[in-house]
C-alpha cells in the first residue's frame, strides 16, 4: 500500500516553501553560525516535517501572532507586503485538521507539522 499526504502539490509546496523562507531570512539576520534544517520523517499515519533554523529566538509575545494575517516580524520595505506566508500556511493546515507547532529556544526555532496520510492503491 502506498501512503500520501492529503494536501494537493500546490498546497503543499506552498506550506514547505514559506517555512524554508522564513527559515533562511531568520537565519541571515543571526551573528552565530547560521543553519537552516529541512527534515522529514514518515510512518504508517503521518509525515513529520520539520523546518528549523539558527536566529535570535521568538518571545512568546510574538509567537502569539506569528499566525494572524498581515503580521509580520519583517522590517517593511517599499512595494513589499510581509505578514502573509504563516497566515497562508495556518490556513492550508486547518482544512485538513493539521497542526503546525512552533518550538524556539536556545538560539534555534523549529515548525513541525505532522502531515495525515490517505491510503491509496
């Protein structure tokens, strides 16, 4: 039996390519060794997928809004709109009953979710 995820391509290439963007401009904005970490690990019921990253942390006041549509922890530029992609991602997620988890600590921030598998032939 094969296993897949239930979110359509689009919808899930949208998802990893927020997280993984997020990641890196979270990173470049660190003075330690900055890394970003893409993992992946499946069984029978679920897909974790985790995107981490070296940076200067996330307080639990911003963690609060990291979700909320237009927020954004981005310095605004001229003619560039932030505060969509964890908006987007959130909103993906919940149609599928999805979770998205939010770790940051020690200098390294992670978001896991934890991906439902549909079986198919």
């Amino acid at each position: 039996m094969t296993l897949k995820i239930l979110l359509t391509e689009y919808e899930l290439v949208s998802v990893l390519s927020n997280l993984i963007d997020n990641a890196i401009e979270a990173s470049r904005q660190y003075e330690g060794e900055r890394k970003v970490i893409v993992s992946f690990k499946a069984d029978s019921n679920k897909t974790l997928v985790s995107v981490a990253n070296t940076g200067n942390g996330i307080s639990d006041h911003i963690l609060s809004k990291l979700f909320k549509r237009g927020f954004s922890t981005k310095s605004p530029e001229v003619g560039m709109q932030h505060g969509y992609g964890l908006y987007n991602v959130k909103k993906i997620l919940d149609q599928y009953g999805e979770k998205i988890e939010v770790l940051s600590e020690d200098n390294l921030t992670t978001f896991q979710v934890r991906f439902s598998h549909a079986a198919i032939d």
